[in-house]
C-alpha cells in the first residue's frame, strides 16, 4: 500500500492522521513523510496501516468523533476577541489577473477551428471551459446531476444534451449526432471509478466499475480523433474485480479499438492553478492519424536552472489578495459572490492559533485537533501571519 493510497484512503472514510495515529500506535510525523514519499515505513508499519483501514467503518468512526467533541469546549466569539485582521496584495496578484483575463477571453472569443468536440460526465463544465477555449465547438454532451447540469446550461446555454445516465445512452442518441455533425474531432470525459477499490477493499457490484466501459463503447461507436478520459490520479494503482490494473484495461480497450494512447500524470499546479491538484490523463489518437499520444509541458515551476526557467507556481494569494478580506461569516461589499464560510466557534477554536504552514491536525492540544478531515485543507486560515500564509502554495 503506498503512501498516496494510504491518504486516499483516509480522506474517502474522514480520518485524520493523527487519528490514524492514534489508533495504529505509528508516529504521525512518519506517517505523513510516508504519505509524501519522503520515508519509507517498515512492512510490518504499512501492514498495520492497511488491516486499520480496512477494519475502520462508519459506526467506528463516529464514535471516535463523538468523543472528540464531547472533549472539546467552546468559547465566545473568538475572532471578536482580537484586533481586525487584513492583508496586502501580492507582487502577482495581477499577473494572475490577467491570465484569468486571456483564459476569459479565450473562452468567450475562441479560434475558429471548425474542429467539434462530445463531453460525458461533465459537471459544471470544468473541462469543457477548457475545450471551448481551444477552439473546439462542442456539440452533444451528458450530467447525471440535475445541479451540475443546471449550472452546465448555463455556461454551455447551446450544447445538444444526451439522456443524463450514461447508461442510457443508445447507438439511436448517437448516430443522429453523426447524421448532423458527420465527423467528431474530440471526445472528452471524466468517468468515475471509486467503485474500484485498493487492495483489500472491493466492492464488485458497485455499477461505477463500469461506467468507463460504457464511456469507451460510445467512443468506439464515434471514433473521433482523439479521445481523453481524465481522473484522480490514483486510478493509475486501481484494480478491478479480477485484480487487472484498470490503468492497463483501458490501454488495451483502445489498441483494440485502433488507437494508440498513453497515460499523462499532471498536477494543475504546473499549468498556472493556484492548488496542488494531481491528476492522470490518457490520450489517446486514432492510428490512421500517425500521430503519437502527448501533452502539453509544464508552464510553471518552482526551480530555475539551465535547463528550466519556467516562472514559480502562483500561490494563494496571487488568486485572491486583490479580494477583500473576510472574517467568519462576512459578507463582501464589493462583491456578492465573494462571502466566507460561517464557521462554528469550536472549527475557529481548531484553526486560529495553528502556526503558518501547519494543519490543525498537527495542534499539540489534543483537544483542539479536527477529529475528521483532509489534513491538507484544515490550515492556517485565521492566524495572525495571514499575509505569508498567502505567499505560500495552496493544497
């Protein structure tokens, strides 16, 4: 098991590392470097880690949370007690600005191309955004949400919408979109796979295991140019029913399907996005085009040499220091869409005094440590440094 499956894991129940800890007896300090690559723990060490989580259920866990909070006292009003905060803009808040502004106006004014584009499992739109902005006119999509397909119409108000499950999708739904648009250039999708499962953990009724295989029947049927699945980048050590790497079956679905494809490992950071967010990307081309699968270089870095001199990730700050600043609860005047999340007073208890670069998790007051949640997330949102807070990449 290794350390990324090992955070998966821990995010997908809700615990925490210290909570990990806790119950595992190994000190968090060597689970967190083990997590980041940084240390390799024994096997006796990844053994107990792995038997922990796959015994650890749902009952088990809110019991450890009720306790938690039982132990936990609140106060009045925290941030009331203390002097008003606030921060100044970084030195790239407008550089971030205006790539905003080019990606706007990308999307809003796109190359004429002539090339057309199918999305599935689209959500809001994310990576359609992202197509429209190249050029590509897209033409038929699908959401099984009725949120997310609201908020889709809106960004996408002209995109032909096919049956919501894609399940329901039929050879008919398909052929009329061929009969229209006669050749399709690019199809685009995003299919879950939390139904596969790490070692241990398997669940072979769950129908997510084969939502890809109908994402990939439908390409078969379309043939575009290019077809891409993108997902979290732990697909890559997933496994199915019968314990074949997912990553491989899909590389080999599309060489039988005649195309020649690869799988790409990126993180947004590395193309201007302010969060460390990994993904994996297949690509994959039809043969006949004679054109080898790729993907497009980093952009940004934080390591200057001979050999690279990309600009240094933008941070936090960068995106949002031009923004007023919020305490708990408040409202912008400026901006309506622009408002802080209410916190429960004990949440302000867990967050106000934890040091810059830190997670509550790591607070050495048992009681003032969340008894769930992504360890990355839970920082250094109220501390008084606020403003290096902001100069530091975000998670």
């Amino acid at each position: 098991m290794t350390g990324f499956d090992i955070r998966e894991r821990r995010n997908d129940i809700g615990l925490s590392q210290s909570k990990l800890s806790d119950i595992t007896g190994i000190e968090q300090a060597r689970i967190s470097a083990y997590e980041l690559g940084k240390l390799n723990l024994s096997v006796n060490e990844v053994n107990k880690i792995a038997t922990h989580l796959e015994k650890i259920d749902e009952p088990a866990l809110l019991k450890l949370k009720k306790k938690r909070f039982q132990n936990s006292q609140h106060l009045d009003s925290i941030t009331a007690q203390r002097p008003r905060r606030g921060y100044s803009k970084t030195k790239r808040n407008n550089e971030y600005l205006e790539v905003l502004k080019s990606l706007e106006s990308q999307f809003f004014n796109p190359p004429t191309t002539g090339l057309k584009a199918v999305s599935f499992f689209a959500g809001c739109g994310g990576l359609c955004y992202g197509v429209k902005a190249a050029g590509f006119e897209i033409v038929a999509t699908n959401e099984l949400v009725e949120n997310y397909k609201a908020i889709y119409e809106l960004n996408f108000p002209h995109v032909n919408f096919l049956p919501n499950d894609v399940q329901e999708i039929t050879k008919s739904d398909i052929e009329k979109i061929l009969k229209k648009h006669k050749k399709i250039d690019l199809m685009v999708g995003g299919p879950p796979c939390q139904g596969f499962s790490l070692a241990g953990k398997r669940d072979v009724n769950d129908k997510r295991n084969t939502l890809f295989e109908y994402y990939l029947k439908i390409a078969e049927q379309i043939q575009p140019k290019v077809i891409l699945i993108e997902n979290v980048r732990l697909l890559t050590s997933m496994k199915d029913p019968n314990g074949s790497l997912v990553s491989k079956r899909i590389l080999d679905t599309f060489e039988k399907m005649g195309y020649k494809s690869n799988f790409y490992s990126v993180n947004a950071k590395d193309y201007g996005v302010p969060q460390h967010r990994e993904r994996v990307i297949f690509i994959a081309v039809r043969k006949d085009l004679k054109n080898p699968s790729s993907i497009a270089e980093a952009k940004y870095g934080n390591s200057i040499n001979l050999f690279n001199s990309n600009p240094s990730y933008f941070t936090f700050g960068d995106a949002v220091s031009d923004l007023d600043y919020l305490e708990s609860g408040e409202l912008s005047t400026k901006d309506k869409l622009h408002r802080a999340v209410k916190h429960p007073e004990h949440v302000i208890r867990w967050l106000v005094d934890v040091p810059q670069g830190k997670s509550a998790h790591d607070n050495i007051d048992p009681n003032l440590r969340p008894p769930s949640g992504y360890n990355t997330t839970i920082k250094d949102k109220f501390g008084l440094n606020l403003l290096e807070q902001l100069q530091q990449p975000t998670v």
